[in-house]
C-alpha cells in the first residue's frame, strides 16, 4: 500500500496552521457563502479588502 498524503489532509493542515499559528480565521463556505464574493473562484474578499484598505488609508 501506497504512503501517500492527500490533497484533503494538505488542505486541513494548512488551515490549522493559518487559523493557529497566524491568526487567520477560516470559512467554510462549502455549504453557504456570506462572503460577497462574486463567484466561487475569486480568492480575494473584495468588499472586505475594500473596507480595510479605507480604514488603512484613514490611520496614515
């Protein structure tokens, strides 16, 4: 039998390690998205990244 690691636990170690380590909080957004993405493969938040870059702008 083959000593192999899959995508799945790759995918579940990454999100331990950015959720415990780095302070990143994850969604699972398999079941419901509420994240005002435009489609499933935009991998930036954009009304998010939107609001904080504002917020940013206002502290300089």
């Amino acid at each position: 039998m083959a000593n192999y690691i899959s995508e799945d636990q790759i995918e579940k170690a990454i999100i331990e390690v950015f959720t415990h380590n780095l302070g990143y909080r994850h969604i699972n957004c398999l079941e419901s998205d509420t994240t005002g993405r435009q489609a499933e493969t935009d991998v930036v938040i954009k009304p998010l990244l939107r609001r904080k870059l504002v917020d940013l702008r206002s502290r300089i």
